[in-house]
C-alpha cells in the first residue's frame, strides 16, 4: 500500500496513512524528547526542550499534508471496475489539483498526443475552472494542450475510446509532461 505512487489508483488512501504515521512518528519524537529531558533535569528549562520545539516544525509540516489528503478524495473502486470493463487503463488515477482559491479533483485522466482528458466524481468541481488552471499550468511549461474534464463516466470513457483508436500506446510515452502533471497533483 505505500508504494503506490503518484497517479496511481489508491495513492491519496495510501497518502492518508502514510502522512498520519509521519505526523504521529515526528509528534512522538518530539514528545519523547521533551519529557525525556524534565526527567534528566527535573526542569524544562534545557536544550532538550528547544529540540523538541524544532521538532514540532515537520510533525505540522505533516500534519498539513495529512489534512490535504483527508480533504481529497481519490477515484472510486467502482468507477475503476467500470474502467475496467469496459478495457480503459487511464494514465492517471487520483488527482488532486490545488490552486489558492479552490482544489480539483480528479478521479482519472487520459492522455493521447495533444489531449488531455479526465473524469471527476465530485458534483462541486467547476470544470470549466479546472481545465482552465491546467492549460495555463502545462501552458507554461511549454505543453499546447486539449484539456477537456468530463463530470460523466460514459462520456469521459467513450472519449478515451476514440483516442485510443487514434494512435497506438508508444506514441503516447512523454515522461515530461506526465512528471508535469503530477507536479500539479497532490
């Protein structure tokens, strides 16, 4: 389960767990260190203490990052079964795009040439708004893409379809856009 990667399905589970042991790993350190040194001096008056104040710096840095991947969701067993009935393997599962405004989420994207597709399972993702940040994010990064998110399952998988007839699986392999892309995730 924690090696999962990124874009692949169960990553933001897997990242749930991952970033909660981190939190309670580095909470516990500096805990420890910090009634370890009253107990050595009898006072909290020493450099024990100090180090166990730097040490709460990484247990909130993960603990920000665990209240991230509580507010994503990832994609769905159900919607991946659907995936695979159908004989789909998105490139992407599981991303969640932050911005300083609001965060998308999206539950798969496809990727073929010049298009980027992806399929969201939350009714509140302003779509629109999504394919916007993406273009303008790969935009930047020197990628001209389509970018086209889809709210339904069977149009986002009939898309996927007809891209896929399009071109064969290796002229589909550009290592720096998907670094790109999940650069942008979560």
């Amino acid at each position: 389960m924690f090696k999962t990667k990124k874009g692949d399905f169960g990553y933001i589970k897997a990242g749930r767990i991952k970033e909660f042991i981190k939190a309670l790993l580095m909470l516990g350190i500096s805990l420890a260190l910090y009634f370890g040194g009253i107990k050595a001096t009898g006072s909290n008056k020493n450099v024990l203490t100090y180090v166990a104040i730097l040490g709460c710096l990484p247990a909130a840095k993960f603990m920000v990052n665990f209240y991230m991947f509580m507010k994503a969701k990832g994609c769905t067993a159900a919607l991946k079964e659907s995936f695979d009935k159908a004989g789909i393997v998105p490139t992407f599962y599981d991303l969640y795009f932050t911005t300083y405004k609001v965060n998308y989420q999206v539950s798969a994207m496809y990727y073929n040439k010049s298009t980027l597709i992806g399929v969201t399972e939350d009714d509140k993702c302003d779509v629109t708004a999504c394919e916007e940040h993406l273009q303008e994010r790969l935009k930047s990064a020197g990628f001209e893409l389509t970018v086209k998110i889809f709210k339904a399952t069977d149009k986002f998988t009939g898309r996927v379809k007809e891209l896929s007839e399009l071109n064969s699986a290796n002229e589909n392999d550009n290592t720096f856009l998907f670094d790109n892309i999940l650069n942008l995730s979560l």
